[in-house]
C-alpha cells in the first residue's frame, strides 16, 4: 500500500499534466508580474510576485517536476543524453533564481573626490530609538511595502521597556505638505485668503507661534496677533548697545544712554549717546541724518573715565566700519556692538485679532496709518482699502495644531527620485506621540516625562576593501551641457589580499572584486564642492549557476536534435 501510494506521488510530480499546468501558470504569473512593474515598478513585482513564497513554491514545484521527469526514464540510455542535460540546465536556472533572490546584495556608494569609503548602503529602512543618558536603545528594520498603507501594525522594541510603537501609515512615494488640524488645547488658526480681479493668494496662521503668525503675501503683510495695532513714532525706538568686556555681554538701551551719561557696571567708566541717526549718511567728510527711517541706524558715543574720553561711531548694519574719526579699538578694552532690528516694515498691513469668547476681529493699517478694530465673520468678504484688494477668512479653528507630514504621489517616472515616508506612533503610558519620518530624519520627542531620539536611515554593509574617489570626469555634447559620458578614476584598496590597483568605472565599464560588481550609477555636481560619484554596487552569486544553465540546457536541446537526426535518418529526411 505505502509502494503504491509513493508510486502514484511520484507518477504525479513526473506527469506531463503537471508540467503543462505549471508551464501555463508560470506564464501568466509573468505576465501578471510584467504588467504589476509597468504600473507600480519593479519593487512593487518583486514583492508581490518574483519573491513571493507562492511564487517561490510554484518553482519548487517546477523544479521537482523535472527532477521526476528525468529520474523516471531510469535506467537511462544513451539516446536520454539530450532529455538529461535539457533538464539539468532547468534545474541550475532555477537553483541560481533561487540563488539570487536568497544571497544577492544591492547598493549604493556616494564618495566626494578625495574621499575612501567601503560601506555601502541598502534599501533597508532601519529606526533607531535611544533613551539619553541610559544604556537603553533598539535598531529595529521597518518593512516597506510597494504601495500605499494605512492601517496599525506594532514594532517590535525589545531594548527599551515600557515603549510601543506601531507603524500607521507608509508612502512609497512621498510628498511633504503642511497641515493644521484641530486639537483641543492648540493655539487658534485661521485661514485667510487676498484676493482681486487679477490674482488670488492665501495661507494659515496660527496665533502665537512664531513663523507662523504672519505670511507676507506681497500687496500686505497679514498677522495674526494678541495685540491690536497701535500709533506709534517709530523714531522712539532706537535699539540697543551691547558692550563685551571681561568675558560677558552687557546690553544698553540707547534711549537710557541718550538721557544722560550711564555708568559700566564693574568698571570706572560712564557711556553717553551723544547722538542717534536713523540714516546715517556721509557729506562732505560729515555724519548726517538722511531721515528718519532705520535705514542706516548709527550712534555717536563717548566713552569716559580714568583720565580717558573716546568718541565713537557705531553703525548698526555695518558692525566692522571703523569709526568716523578712524580711532583704533578702544583703551578700555571695551567692544560695543550695535544691535537695531532689520525688519521689513510694512505701510499696509491686515492684523486680525481674537476676542472674548474666540470671536475675530480684524484691523487694518494703510500708509502706516492703523484703522478700528471691527468684528469679522468666517466666510465673509471685506475690502483692504488697497489696490481692489479683498480678503476671507475661510477656515478658522479655536483650537488647532500645525503640522508637517505627507501625501502620497503617483510613482515618479523612470530615473527619477522617489521619498518614501513612514508614519510611526509611539506610546509610552498615557502618554502618545505620531510623527512621520523620511530616510535621514532625526526627532526629539518626550512620552511620560521622558525624552526619546528617533531616528530614520538605511542599513549599511561592509565590503571588506575600500575605494577611493581619485578625480570624476564628464564629457558634454559639443556645444551643449548635456552630459555625454562621465566615469570615475579610483583606487582599490584590499588589506585583506594586499592589493592596490587604479582603474576607471563607467557606466559600461564596472570594477570586479570578491564577487561584486561597481559600476558608476550618477553623480553630483554643486559649486563650489567636490564632485560626488554615485556607484551602483551588487553581487549576485546565482548569475554564474543562471548562465551555467542556460548552457546545459542549449547544449541539451542541440544534443537532442542530434541524436533524432542520427537515431534514424530516413524518417528524420522524410520527416524534412
């Protein structure tokens, strides 16, 4: 009984039934695949096909099929010879796929003219999660997937206790975008867009976050702000002097200086402005005021005491112009700065302000003049008063959060480059923290009172012997800037086997060491930096197994026809 079963077993996996299946299967898994990459690219066709475990299961399969087939003509004769190299070639292609999806590497290498380097870099995304000030952190692999994912799927942290973390969200083409979202406790927002009969512009602010509380959308400055808009003479304000001695820094007001003579601390010295020029302009080997915008801010000053008077000039946008009367440094040993703000200032300016119960109010200032405060009401449009400009406040939150995260994109066209992004959350507690993270990103996040590094990059491999980028070269089209050719003269360096030999690596002219093949993939090219060669860098042990079937089994498939030809030439000329 176990005979027989074993016997129909093998008659199965040797059955041409079988092999016609897995042959028709084998050719619309291809086609399938073929169609995947053209539509999501070839990572997407590896992983949902070309190493898949179905896929791999279908070759195994394959592969017993033949191996069957060839031990059921046992005992073989000579006129098998064909038969058998045919179906040993098929079963080294299969073992060298299998070769090449399990062992092959693939990377890349960046070296600046100059630089040595033997670390190349894997499409492996890795996390990397430090405690500081502990001994606890955790590498761990993020699994990236061809296609657009959202869901909740944990990662495993086994070097730090108490923390979770969970990857919600994966874009293998990412595009960087800024949002604000509700949250209760956030700061208000509201989204204001200017407009007329010839353009249209907008934005978020967000009241009390620096950077974003005012947007400058050319016809006007629009805030969001605490605090209404004010008359005031912009000449009252007039910086200040910072003095550095004995290792520190001490600031004065000009204004206090200006009233009267004012002492240094820690010293026996007293500095009086003698005058303050907001535009300070040279005429006739004299200092002037041009007027009374800070365009130039300059003070004149005199420093007293210990027999001592010195009279300076201090520019505030030019901080090392000697002074007017060209004395050297000071015998007091002291440096004074002059800091006066260089902020653009705005003639025509929208504020919109927040009120009791979060209502909005908004304020206008045209040619510097500020108007009244009036209530304002989301979706409604007012007039600017300036150039038939009118303004709408669209969105507007109490409460919100600015954000910066991503959208997915179309997969980019053929050579161009694509950003994947992982939205990662993390728990610790009570505590939650979501951030999204791209290839080199570094965060700083705090979960239950305590702070965690997060970072973001690919996992690296060493090759054992190192290059060194000599010099980059590019060819160009006469006449033109497009690139020609380019190539990379190097040096290999292996202690190992002590060796060193200089070469050239083109595109079409790859380095061969120890089973890897370096080829030159791109470049970089910045002014004013050295050129930085991109090298493409893999081994594939299962090429050699791949070719070395591919001639067993044309040497097998010859092998038969020869034989049919001369087993019996009548019937073969007669087949003809």
């Amino acid at each position: 009984m176990v005979k027989k079963l074993a016997r129909l077993t093998f008659d199965f996996f040797a059955s041409l039934k079988l092999a016609v299946f897995l042959l028709i299967a084998l050719a619309v898994t291809l086609a399938a695949g073929t169609i995947l990459e053209s539509v999501h690219g070839a990572k997407a066709a590896q992983q949902v096909v070309y190493h898949s475990a179905w896929f791999n299961l279908l070759l195994g399969v394959l592969g017993i099929n033949v191996a069957a087939a060839a031990l059921d003509r046992l005992p073989w004769q000579r006129k098998h010879i064909g038969f058998l190299l045919t179906h040993a070639g098929i079963l080294l292609i299969l073992l060298g796929s299998w070769m090449t999806h399990r062992f092959a590497i693939e990377g890349e290498l960046a070296l600046a003219e100059g630089e040595k380097g033997g670390k190349i870099t894997l499409e492996e995304p890795l996390l990397q999660i430090v405690l500081p000030g502990t001994d606890q952190g955790v590498i761990v692999p993020v699994k990236p997937t061809p296609f657009q994912w959202e869901g909740k799927r944990p990662i495993s942290l086994p070097g730090i206790a108490g923390l979770r973390a969970y990857l919600t969200a994966y874009y293998p083409h990412a595009e960087p975008v800024e949002r604000v979202l509700p949250k209760r406790g956030g700061k208000p927002a509201a989204h204001v867009v200017l407009f007329n009969q010839n353009m249209k512009t907008g934005g978020w602010l967000l009241l009390g976050i620096q950077g974003h509380d005012s947007v400058d959308m050319g016809p006007a400055v629009i805030r969001f702000s605490a605090q209404p808009f004010v008359e005031e003479k912009t000449q009252d304000f007039k910086g200040a002097l910072i003095l550095q001695y004995n290792g520190k820094e001490v600031p004065l007001p000009v204004n206090a200086a200006l009233a009267k003579p004012w002492p240094v601390p820690d010293t026996s010295y007293t500095l009086e402005v003698k005058r303050f020029l907001p535009h300070a302009v040279v005429e006739k080997s004299q200092l002037i005021n041009q007027s009374d915008a800070p365009v130039n801010p300059a003070c004149e000053l005199v420093l007293r005491g210990d027999g001592l008077e010195e009279f300076h000039t201090v520019f505030a946008r030019f901080p090392d112009f000697p002074t007017i009367h060209g004395l050297k440094p000071s015998r007091t040993g002291i440096k004074i700065r002059y800091d006066f703000p260089e902020e653009t200032v705005s003639l025509n300016e929208l504020c919109l302000l927040q009120g009791k119960e979060g209502k909005l109010f908004y304020q206008i200032k045209t040619q510097g003049i500020p108007g009244p405060q009036i209530a304002l009401e989301p979706g409604k449009e007012y007039s600017t008063g300036w150039m038939n400009l009118k303004f709408a406040v669209t969105d507007y939150y109490e409460e919100a959060q600015y954000e910066t995260g991503f959208d997915p994109r179309p997969m980019p066209a053929q050579g161009k480059a694509s950003n994947p992004a992982a939205r990662i959350e993390f728990q610790k507690g009570k505590d939650s923290h979501s951030a999204w993270f791209t290839r080199g990103d570094h965060q700083i996040f705090f979960l239950d009172g305590q702070p965690f590094h997060a970072t973001c990059g690919l996992r690296s491999l060493s090759l054992d012997f190192d290059i060194e980028l000599k010099d980059f070269m590019i060819d160009y089209y006469p006449g033109t800037e497009r690139p020609a050719s380019f190539k990379s003269s190097v040096v290999l360096e292996d202690p190992s086997q002590g060796l060193t030999r200089s070469t050239i690596i083109s595109m079409n002219k790859p380095l061969e060491h120890r089973g890897f093949k370096i080829y030159q993939s791109g470049y970089q090219l910045s002014p004013g930096e050295a050129d930085i060669s991109v090298f493409a860098v893999g081994r594939d042990p299962g090429v050699p197994v791949k070719y070395a079937g591919s001639v067993v089994m044309i040497l097998g498939i010859l092998t038969m026809f020869y034989m049919k030809k001369f087993s019996n030439p009548r019937t073969f000329y007669a087949e003809s």
